[in-house]
C-alpha cells in the first residue's frame, strides 16, 4: 500500500485560557480526529461544520501554527513533530495556505506582483528574471489570470475571487502537494465564488495537488468535494464521498445541517413549523457520551454512556458516529503508515496522555513566567532556564513533555546554528547578523522582514544611567485573528556581553516583547529575528518592528534612516499636491488622498519642542469590515528624512503617530491614504493629520472685537443670532477647527479678517465620527458681514439634519463673524449637542 | 417626483410589451396573501421610492452608487434586494432612511412611506420617524450592538428616546420580553451583555431593536450572512416571523438567492446602482428575464445535482464611469450596439414584473427568440 500524502490519528487539541488568576478553562477543540488523504490521485477533502466545530483548529494543526495536545500528523508517512530541521523545510514548502479573507493577505500599497517577488525571494525560485516571469505567468494562467491583467493592479482592483486565485497562484508557484484553504469562498458573492472553485480543480486535475478544503458551505463541497468530513464539536460526526453524504445524510446531526442549506426553489420552501433547536442548546457539549445528544430528536438513553464510534453506512468509505446505527459494524481505524520508524504508541490515547499533554503545557507555562522574572530583575536567563529543564526532566512522563520543547529548540537551533553554548537555545547571536545601522531613540524602524536564517543587527549608544526599555514586535496588526508572528532577540551590551532577551520562543510565540534596562555609556547592539507563522501561509519569516524609547540624554538629533530601508514605503516629497500650513493641536478636516495624489504640510518647530505627529483615517466603517489606511513621512528642516507614519510595508491600520524633538525650522509632513475596503472598493480614503504639542510661544494675533450691533433681521429659525454667541476668537484662513461642541443654547462664535474680493468656501461640519452607523449629527451656522448685516446661511436645518454645509462668498474687505451650533440627531435618539468642525478655505481672488 | 423620470414605465417607448396598470388602489392580485385583518388586502404601497440616486464623491469623480432606482413595496410584503457586493444594495438602504453619509449625498429622488415624503421631515420628525416609521438593522448590526450595555439597557434605550421615560418599570419588562417571544430568545438574556451572547443571539437582539416601536418598514442587510446554515435559518425564520406577528413590510438584503428564494415575495435586482428587474420571486427562478439575473440564478451553487462551474467575474468597469447605454452590456452575452446606445428602459412584462433589458422590447423579439435559444441549447 503507498504511503499516503497526510494520515492524522487521534488527533486532540486543548486549549485552556485563564489558569493564573482566574478560573481556568479547558475547550476541546479537537477530540480523537482521524483523517486520510491518499498520495494519488489529488483529491480535495472537505471539513465541514458549524463555526466552533473545530475546522480551523484542524488547518492551523496541519500547518504547523499551533501544536497537537496528543495523537499525530503524519505527512508523507514521517509524524511532523519527529522532522528534522530539513524534513521541516520540506514539509513546509509542500504544505501551503489559502485563507478566508483574500484582502488581509494583502498589503494595499503594493502592486500585486509585489506578492510574487516576495514568494520567489523566500522560496528561490529563481534568479533569471525571465524565468521567473514566466514562472508567474504559469502560475496565474492555472487560475485562470492573465499577468497582463493583474500584476501590475493594486489589490483593491481586483475582485475577491481574482485576489483568491492569485492567492492560489502563488501556492501553485511553490509546487506543493497540499493546500490548506480555510474558507476560500465565504467572503466572496456566490455568483463570483466559482472561478475559485475551478482553479481548485484545476490545481487537483491538472498538478496533482490535493486540498484540505475547509468551509462550512455544504453547496460548493457538493460541486468540487471528493471526501467529506463533516465535524461536530471537535469530532467526526459523519464522513464519506461528498455526494453520499449529502445526498443522503446519516447522522442526525447532519440532517438538520443539510436540511438547513436554503433550496434556491421558491415553490420548495423550508418546512417552517419543524420546531429548531434553540441555539443555546446547539452550543452546550455533552460532557460524556453523544456531544450531540443535547440536540438530538432520536436521543437513546446509551447515547449517554459512551460517544458513539463511526459505523459502517451502506456506501463504501461511507461512515456517521451514531448509535442509531450500532448494529453496523464499526469502521476500523487504519493503523499510520510510516516510512521510517514506527510510531511507539499507536491509536487509543489514553486519558493518562491527555493528562500528561497538559503537564507538559503547564511546565512551558511556569519556563516562560520564569523567563519573565529573569528578565525583569536583570538576572543570567540561563541559570533559570536550567532549573527549568530540571523540572522539565522530574515530570513522570517527560517522552511526552519533550516534543514540545524540542521543536522549539530545532526551531532555535535552525534559526541561530552558532548560538553561544550558555545561552538559552532562543538566544540570537550576533554572529551572522545583517547589520541594520544606528538607531534613534523613540523612532520606530518601519517594518523589516527578517528570520533566524536572516538575523538583523541594530546599534545604539548609551548613556551612563540612561534608563530605556527596548520593544520588538511584530508588524502585523492581527486584525483577522490567527496571525502567529513572533519577533524575538537579544541584547549586547558595549563589551559584547549579553544583556538581555527579547522573547520566550522556547515555548510560544508572542507578538511583542519588552526589555527594561538602565544602561551602561557605549554601544549596544539588538540582534533581530523574526519568524512567521502567519496564518496566511508566508511561512518562514516576519515582518517586526523595534523600537528604544527612553528619555533623550543630549540635544536630541534625528537620525536620518538608511535610504535602503527608506524604500517605497516612505513617501517621497515629491509630486505632493502643497495643502499649506498646520497649525499647533488642529486636526485637518478630512481630506482625501492615494498613493498617487500625495498630499503635503507644512509646520514650524522651534528647537526643542517636542510633538507629537498624527495621522488616522477619516473613514466612517459604516460597514464594518473598512480597512482604510493612512500613510506618510516626516522629513526635516533640511529635507532629511525624520520618521515614517505608518507600517504599510505590512497592513493597513486606522492611526499611526510619530513622537518628534524638534529642531527649529520647517518640517513636511507627505500623506497619502488608502481605502481597503474589504468589499473591494475604492482606492483612495479620507485622513486626518494632527500635529499634537505645547506651543512654544503662544501669542495669538489680537484683532479688535467686531464692533457692529446685530441687525434685526427676519429670521428664519435656523439663522443664528450673534447674541449671547460665546467668543472663540480669530480663525486662520484654511485652518480647521476640529470638533468644538456645541448646540443651539450654546452657540459660539469665530471672527475672520476678509480682503476685499477674495473668495472664500466656508465649510462646517459634525465632527462625529459616525462609527456606529445611524449617526445623524447636523451643525448649523449663520455669516455676518463686517458691517454686521446678515451675509448667508450654513445650514438648513429647518428641513433636516445634514452632516455638512459650504457657503461660497466673495467678501468685502474688514472682519466676519460666523455664528455656530449644532445638534445632535443620533439614532438612538440621544438629542442634544453635537461636535463640529469649521474652516474657512481661501479660494483666491 | 415621477414628472422628472425619463425611464418611468408610464411613459414607457412605442413597442413595448405592454402597458403598466396603475398599482394604487388598482385591483390586480399579488402573488403573497394580505396581511391585514379585513383591511381590504394588501395591496397598499407602504413605501414608495422614486427615481432616488445616490453619490459618493472621490477626488476622481463621483461614485454613482445608486442610479435612478424606482420601486414599490406593498404591506405586508417582503421585498428581496440583491445584486454583488458594490452594486449598492446597501447605500439604497441608508438613503431611504436618511443616513447616507459623507462622502456619500442624495442627489435626488422620492421616498415616501405611508404617504409621507422622508426627504421633507424636518430634523425631530425625521428622529421620530426612524424605528416607528422605518427602521434598519444594519449589515454587520450584532457587531455595532454597544459592548458596555447590557441587552436590556440598548432596547429600553431606543423605547424611551422615542415614548420618553417610561415610567411603569415592570410594564417595560414585559414589553421586552414580549420581544424576545417575539425573536425567539429566552428572558434570560435580558441582564447580559452583547459579548456573552452568539451570534445569532445577537442578530435577534438587532432584530428586537428594529420591530420594538412596530414600523412600518423594517429593512434587513445581509442580517444573516456570516451565520452557520442552522443559525441562519432560526434567523431568517425568526425575521419572517416577526413580520407576520407585528405586522411591519420587510426589505431583506442579500446577496444568498438560496435563502431569499425561501423568505421573500419579490425579488429586486441591482447590477452597478441600476434596478435590472424586479419581479415576483416564483418568476425570477422559474423564469429570470434579464441576462444579470440568468447568470445569477445559473450560479446559484446546488446541493441537489453537480453542475458545471459557471465562471464569471465581478462589476468590471469604473463605477465613475459607467459604460454608456445599458449598464451591464460590458458582461452581458447578448449585447449588440443599440445596448451601447439606448439605456434600456424599465419594460413591464405582467403584474409585479418589470425588466430594463432592450430584449423585451417588442421591435427586437427576433433577437429575444434566439437569446432565449441558446440559453436553451447551453
Ligand atoms: N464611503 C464611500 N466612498 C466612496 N464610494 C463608496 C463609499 N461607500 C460605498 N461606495 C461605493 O458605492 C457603491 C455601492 O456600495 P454599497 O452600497 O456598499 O453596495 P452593496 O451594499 O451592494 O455591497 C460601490 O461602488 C462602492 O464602491
Ligand atoms: S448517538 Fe444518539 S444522541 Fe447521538 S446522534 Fe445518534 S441518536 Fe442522537
Ligand atoms: S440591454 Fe442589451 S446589454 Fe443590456 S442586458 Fe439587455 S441585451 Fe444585455
Ligand atoms: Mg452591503
């Protein structure tokens, strides 16, 4: 019998959460699992079931992100847990993901061939550039995609189900033997879900390439699916060919699932009087026995004693897990084949290895809390780490314990081969590091990619005394879940010393790490790894982030970064449309820009002004699901580059902020601004640049009180009287005010000073942010002229609420005085006052 | 309003099928029993939009979201709004209840419901008339539903900003609890918070929110997407419930023909911000007119038989710049170069069941006959 590709046997999965301090938590998410995929022909095997069921769990477990409690996985008839370092590299490159949202893979300033270069950097693919071309243009036409049509496209021009096929694509490019497809189709319209569909055949027919396709859509795992498994709470409730069991579902459980699935007939409706399973009910696991049992209308009283094993349906391969069939025979388990040597203890886990599995954990657990400690009261890592190991060796079955801790150390091992013998295993030598430059204080470095194989090496000086905590992160936002980046390092001090670690790899990843320490004067050195375990499949290395904040010791003096690290992702000043001054602690009015419309600002620092710069999306999220995304740079009173807003190397995220010392003269800020709407659509998006600060010598320009008395008009109720107006002072012609509140009780009111026939727009707005959808915020105004005579109207809220309103003048010369409210109409009904924003934007003459 | 239409079926061109009856006070039959008790039948318009169009401003020009859509909904009906993400299902929803946002602006157009023109409610009228007049759960809802509230405090919340501070607590309660009767979820839930809840729990709880002050029309986006197939139809049931016992007209709006096909009455189409067809949900699956509506009901993915992939990609031009003529003949099979020319007009072709494709035009029934020929033949 050949070896097949992927054999998983008893597969059991834990996770438990709290445990420290508060009560602790146990979820099974996986229980006793067992699944063949044969080596040949490729097939496509379907994990179906609700969410909560386990498929996801089941994906990450194949892929490596997260690690089996007990049982195995077994690629190529070698138990992944028992790889060596080169057998891992393998198995990795012939293991490759698809995921769920095929924009999050995504990094939205980046063309699309960006993805490509990336995959044939990691993997080497190749160095011959034309080769490499064609390698593409393979890949993409097994999709069904022209490279003419979509290289040079950025994300957000292509439909989810072309951005899903790339993603595939770029699987196929690595020639693996697997894809894991975690819900490829589920954010994309039916009507658009079957090109990925038929790229899956493809793949399967034509490249031999077999697929773990989870979903929990039962109509598309009918059209494409081979095998069947169909998971309820973590265990197989039925399986089979696809069609079996859909056609005729066996087990009770995936009656209802399928009965469910809407029949696009409307002369077939569903039966709306079989009475549903309240969902509180569809949540609560039986503890012994059936898990369905809760649920099930055919419910036995044996049901209870013992979860039922898969009998044998009437259909080849064709089993469900239900005592309604118990007078069938039950379906063997196939014992694992393996290539090299066997597994010792096969089949059965018994609830000695469960337990024995979490001793295990709980021994990770106390080495990383003890890391902790080590670290903070500057103590030798090592030494703990010992103690560690001790304890590691006393527990009553370490054969158990060891897995967990030798991937780790084949982990390490592959990443840094020449660590120093008394480090601990995740220790970063300095041997090999690519060196990185100088780093500034409270300067973030933009995302850098870099792995064990790939080290990075950052310096910085210290001052005597000199107290700083230096921080690794990773640069992914995690927005989608899952992602498991984890950045790690260490520290050297002037002598070449170590200092301190960054990260507790030996037992899990994490997203950040923080080392607080008084230095010594001389030059550190920060050694940077990073790996990837990002659910999105890049497996290898990772995007992270360092940063060394502290307190300056001396004049501060921005360090500009290499220009090799200032790559596209920093925004040249070039071609940026000029938007003028900013002036101290007043936010922009949304503006609207890309990548390709480049905005810039201007402001004044005074030496030694520390401020901080500040940018975010002005998009509304009304749907949810908005990933708009600003950008942008900060350069110098000499040009130089000072600091960069923004990861966009990674994935967008809704505010990024830079903390300056400033020198004295002016600086520029380049903003530019994304939308990623996950829906696919436009390009551009609003942002928001705020420059946050103590002035350093306040002195507003004084201008006399208008002096003019209201003159009686005939006022229609949404004219705003000046009387009673609270003063706000002079506006500064293009300067926004952002969000005063106010309403009709509490107006306020702004003084301008007009040349005569200059044009102006004069734009109020609600400053609210309308994140929850149905906000219906309206400002209102009223303009007077210098001679106080009513000049025009901002707002018509005798008719209804709007969120904006521009009156266009040309105005006389001397001083005008806008009078402002505003009222809140949210839709929860909370009526009362409401932020807004005013500007006055000159026009010209 | 309807004067400044230039597609309206009234003044539909020479040659077509055939003339549309007045729907007001006519007699025509409709294909959903009448909700009202001896009120005569169901044929009244609750709600009637009117040539309404949506923009979105861009740097690059604006984005026609929603382009001259007309429909009615009639009580008691549940009207089905479908169409590819982009397409504007929901930017419609937002306009008809005012709360389209900036960049986003009405450019024009006609809502009334009951009678009454929402564009002309003055600001507290307009607040009132939200969820006692229309009311909307919005797509993503059970994820907007305030995390520091508990369930209770969020429906109490949009009772009492509408029927002022109630002042009989336990009457309240009950009220509520009613509610939950009505959605299908137990008391206990009353004293939790959103995140304690699943999410079809949550959904429901959005749904109680929408019906608590019984308006007139409620509409539903994407109320059940992102939900397990179970979940989705306790959901989708519980929604159709409501609708009969509190006696409110339904939009829903999805993008899963499978599921509408079970809960809605009529179905509209919108392709790139223009109504397609709309029609009678029996007509559109037993006998879809317009070539978008074909492709959708083809790739409906069955459960039932295994078919042969129908690949086909998204909207394909700038929605800034939409193509001239009709909006859908860049995809369309049947194209020829009068679509390029003459926008297609809303054409009626029976009761309920208008399609704006130039195919149903009587001067073109040759190119009708072998359109439908080799849809017959594939
Ligand atoms: N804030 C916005 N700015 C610019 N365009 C938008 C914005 N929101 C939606 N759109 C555009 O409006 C159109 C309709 O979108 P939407 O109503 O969300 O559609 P649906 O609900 O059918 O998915 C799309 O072309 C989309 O690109
Ligand atoms: S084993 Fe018993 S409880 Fe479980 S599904 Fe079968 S009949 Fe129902
Ligand atoms: S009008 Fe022409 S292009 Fe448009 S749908 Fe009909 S046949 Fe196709
Ligand atoms: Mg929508």
């Amino acid at each position: 019998m050949p070896t097949p590709l992927l054999q998983i046997r008893d597969a059991t999965k834990v996770y438990s959460s709290g445990g420290f301090l508060g009560k602790k938590k146990t979820v099974v998410a996986l229980d006793n699992f067992n699944l063949t995929i044969d080596e040949s022909p490729a097939t496509i095997t379907t994990i179906a079931g609700e969410s909560g069921s386990g498929k996801t769990t089941l994906a990450n477990l194949v892929l490596g992100f997260i690690k089996l409690t007990s049982g195995h996985i077994i690629f190529d008839g070698e138990d992944i847990t028992d790889m060596s370092d080169e057998q891992l590299k393998v198995y990795r490159r012939n293991v490759q993901a698809v995921f769920q949202d095929p924009f999050g893979v995504y990094n939205p300033f980046y063309r699309i061939d960006h993805v490509f270069d990336l995959v044939n950097k990691h993997f080497s693919l190749s160095d011959n550039q034309s080769e490499y071309r064609d390698m593409v243009e393979t890949g993409l036409n097994v999709v069904g995609l022209y490279g003419e049509d979509v290289l040079r496209k950025y994300p957000h021009q292509l439909s989810g189900g072309q951005r899903q096929r790339i993603m595939m694509a770029r699987a196929y490019m690595i020639k693996p033997r697997l894809i894991v497809a975690d819900e490829p189709v589920s954010m994309v319209d039916a009507s658009l879900r079957a090109s990925i569909l038929d790229a899956m055949l493809r793949l399967r027919d034509d490249h031999n390439i077999s697929f773990l396709y989870i979903t929990h859509d039962l109509s598309t795992a009918y059209q494409i699916g081979d095998q069947i498994y169909m998971l309820y709470q973590g265990t197989t409730a039925e399986r089979g060919t696809a069609i079996d069991v859909i056609d005729a579902p066996q087990h009770p459980y995936v009656q209802l699932l399928i009965d469910s699935v809407p029949v696009p007939d409307p002369t077939d409706k569903w039966d709306v009087n079989i009475s549903l399973p309240s969902e509180e009910e569809m949540r609560t696991a039986a503890s012994v026995g059936c898990r369905y049992y809760p649920r099930c209308p055919h419910r036995m009283d044996k049901c209870l004693e013992e979860q039922p094993p898969l009998f044998k349906m009437d259909k080849p391969k064709h089993e469900a897990a239900c005592y309604l069939y118990e007078e069938n025979e039950i379906a063997p388990i196939e014992p694992p084949v393996l290539v090299n040597r066997p597994i010792t203890e096969a089949a059965a886990p018994s609830r000695a290895r469960r337990w024995r599995g979490a001793a295990a954990l709980a021994v990770a657990v106390i080495a990383a809390f003890a890391l902790g400690f080590a670290i903070a009261f500057n103590q030798q890592p090592q030494e703990v780490i010992k103690e560690v190991a001790v304890v590691v060796t006393a527990t009553p079955e370490p054969e158990v314990a060891t897995p967990v801790a030798a991937t780790a150390v084949e982990r390490a091992l592959e990443t840094a081969p020449e660590a120093a013998v008394e480090m601990p295993d995740f220790v970063l030598s300095p041997d090999g590091a690519k060196d990185k430059g100088e780093l500034a204080l409270n300067v973030v470095t933009l995302d850098e990619i870099a792995d064990g194989a790939d080290k990075h090496s950052y310096r910085f000086t210290g001052s005597a005394g000199q107290a700083v905590t230096v921080k690794i992160r990773t640069g992914g936002s995690g927005l989608s879940g899952g992602n498991l980046n984890s950045p790690y390092g260490a520290i050297y001090g002037p002598d070449g010393a170590f200092v301190a670690a960054l990260g507790d790899t030996a037992v899990r990843p994490r997203r950040s790490y923080n080392a607080p320490l008084t230095l010594k004067a001389g030059a550190y050195t920060i050694i940077v790894g990073a790996a990837e375990v990002d659910r999105y499949g890049l497996v290898g290395d990772a995007p992270y982030q360092v940063e060394i904040e502290g307190e300056e010791p001396a004049v501060p003096e921005p360090t500009p970064l290499p220009t090799a690290v200032a790559q596209d992702f920093v925004l040249a000043p070039e071609g940026a449309t000029d938007k003028g001054e900013l002036a101290l602690n007043v936010v922009t009015l949304d503006e609207i820009a890309d990548g390709a419309d480049k905005h810039s600002y201007r402001f004044t620092g005074s030496a030694g002004q520390a401020v901080t710069v500040k940018i975010r999306t002005g998009g509304s999220g009304l749907s949810g699901g908005n990933l708009n995304s600003p950008y942008g740079t900060i350069y110098g009173p000499d040009g130089a580059f000072v600091a960069a807003l923004g990861d966009t190397a990674v994935r967008p995220r809704r505010s990024y902020n830079a903390q300056l010392s400033l020198k004295s003269g002016t600086y520029t800020i380049i903003v530019g601004a994304a939308e990623v709407d996950r829906y696919g659509l436009v390009g551009d998006a609003p942002y928001q640049v705020e420059i946050e600060g103590e002035e350093p010598a306040p002195e507003p320009t004084a201008l006399p009180a208008p002096a003019f008395d209201p003159t009686p008009l005939p006022q229609p109720e949404f004219i705003l009287s000046p009387a009673g107006a609270k003063d706000k002072g002079l506006l500064v012609i293009d300067v926004v005010i952002e969000s005063e509140i106010a309403d009709a009780e509490d107006k306020h009111s702004y003084r301008f000073e007009a040349t005569a026939g200059q044009n102006v727009s004069i734009k109020i707005r609600t400053g609210g942010s309308g994140l929850s959808g149905g906000n219906l915020n309206s400002p209102y105004g009223t303009i007077y002229g210098p001679d106080g005579a009513f000049v025009a109207p901002l707002g018509d809220t005798a008719v209804r609420p709007r969120r904006s309103y521009n009156a266009s003048l040309t105005l006389k010369s001397g001083v005008y005085t806008i009078i402002v409210g505003s009222a809140q109409v949210d839709r929860y009904g909370l009526v009362g006052d409401a932020p807004y924003q005013l500007s006055v934007q000159s026009m010209g003459a | 309003m309807s004067e400044q239409r230039n597609t309206h079926p009234k003044s539909l061109p020479e040659g077509s099928v055939s003339t549309r009856p007045h729907k007001e006070g006519g007699t025509s039959t409709r294909p959903f029993p009448p909700r009202g008790l001896g009120d005569g039948g169901g044929d009244r318009v609750v709600l009637k939009v009117d040539n309404l169009r949506i923009h979105y401003a861009t740097p690059q020009g604006d984005v026609i979201a929603v382009s001259d859509i007309s429909f009615n909904l009639y009580e008691g009906e549940t009207l089905g709004l479908v169409g590819e993400s982009g397409c504007g299902k929901s930017t419609t929803a937002y306009g008809i209840l005012q709360l389209v946002q900036p960049p986003g602006y009405i450019v024009h157009g006609s809502i009334q419901v009951d009678g009454t023109e929402v564009l002309n409610l003055e600001e507290e009228e307009l607040r009132k008339f939200r969820w006692t007049g229309l009311s909307l759960i919005p797509q993503g809802a059970m994820n907007s539903l305030n995390p520091t509230m508990r369930v209770k405090d969020q429906i109490i919340d949009v009772i009492e900003s509408h029927e002022g501070k109630q002042k009989d607590k336990d009457a309240l309660r009950e009220r509520i609890f009613e509610l939950f009767q009505n959605v299908g979820l137990p008391n206990r839930i009353y004293n939790m918070y959103p995140h304690e809840l699943s999410g079809g729990m949550k959904q429901r709880v959005c749904i109680a929110m929408g019906v608590a002050l019984h308006p007139t029309v409620v509409i539903a986006d994407e109320a059940t997407s992102a939900l397990d197939v179970v979940v989705q139809r306790i959901v989708a049931q519980t929604l159709v419930k409501v609708k009969d016992e509190i006696g409110v007209s339904l939009i829903v709006i999805g993008h899963d023909m499978g599921l509408l096909a079970q809960i809605v009455d009529r179905i509209a189409v919108m392709y790139a911000g223009k109504m397609v067809e709309i029609a009678p949900v029996e007509n559109v699956y037993a006998n879809p007119l317009h070539p978008y509506t074909q492709l959708l009901i083809d790739s409906i993915p069955s459960i039932k038989e295994r078919k042969p992939l129908k690949i086909t990609e998204g909207i394909t031009h700038d929605p800034r710049n939409p193509p001239s003529g009709c909006i859908f003949r860049l995809r369309c099979p049947f194209a020829w170069e009068h679509c390029a020319e003459v926008e297609p007009p809303p054409i009626y072709v029976e009761d309920l069941h208008e399609v704006a494709c130039h195919l149903y035009d009587e001067q073109f029934e040759e190119r009708r006959t072998n359109a439908h020929a080799l849809i017959a033949n594939s």
